[in-house]
C-alpha cells in the first residue's frame, strides 16, 4: 500500500534542495525562507461513509469528508501525504501523527502552515484572524 510506513520509509525522501535560487536571492524574502521546505497543509475530500462513520467524518461545514494532509515544496511537488483520516480531525491531530509517523525534518529546517495548525520548531504558523500585508499581493504589484 502506497501510505504504509514500510513504503514510505524506504521509497519517499525529502528532497536535498532547499528554497529555489530565484526565492533564496531575493533580499526581501530570501533571509526568512532560507530553511523553508514549502508548506503544508489539510485538505478535506468529499466522502461516502457508512452509516456508522457519518458523524466522525463530518468536517466543521457540515460535509462528510476525509481529511488529507498534503506538504508540498515550492514547486508544487508533494513530499508528504497523509490520506484516510475523518472529516473531523483537525489540521493539528494530523501533523502529530505525521511528525511522529514517517515526516520527518532535517533539524533547523521548517514548513509554512496556516493558524489551524499548532506551533512548533518544524512550522512556521501564520496567526489566526491577522491580514498580511495585502497591499503587498494587489493586482498589478510588480515590487
């Protein structure tokens, strides 16, 4: 099976490179990213559960889903994945279970993460209900 720890452990490895060149020389970004592997993150599927699942697998919104959690580098290729688990788990229960069950971090070396997950040394953790510098990201902005 393409998700057990056997599989995983010997087949699918970080890769060596870190942040692109182009992200790395960039002065106004590069010095914060520098040990930046990519980001992470829990996406919710939708899902047909027994009758039995229904109330585990509902997510927050109400849907039955499975929540899969997904770490990614800067080019969009995935490094991680953690499939199967119910709608109503919560970003932070799956990275737990991912640190401690095959994802692992060269020391000094973070993922980008939104506020539903807990912060640690391997995150870096936007805070909840906080805008960032949106002027920043406007149509048009060539810096």
């Amino acid at each position: 099976m393409l998700t057990s720890s056997s599989f995983y452990s010997t087949y699918v490895k970080l890769a060596d490179d870190l942040t692109p060149p182009e992200l790395a020389a960039d002065p106004k970004l590069g010095p914060f990213l520098k040990h930046c592997r990519g980001a992470i993150d829990g996406s919710h599927i939708n899902y047909y559960a027994l009758k039995d699942e229904i109330a585990r697998c509902r997510d927050r919104k109400g849907n039955i889903s499975q929540n899969v959690l997904i770490a990614a580098d800067w080019k969009g290729q995935i490094l991680y994945c953690l499939p199967g688990w119910e709608g109503s788990a919560n970003d932070g229960l799956l990275w737990n279970h991912a640190s401690r069950n095959g994802l692992e971090l060269p020391k000094g070396q973070y993922f980008l993460a939104d506020a539903g997950f807990t912060s640690c040394d391997a995150l870096l953790v936007s805070y909840r209900a906080t805008r960032y510098h949106l002027k920043e990201f406007a149509r048009g902005n060539t810096r």
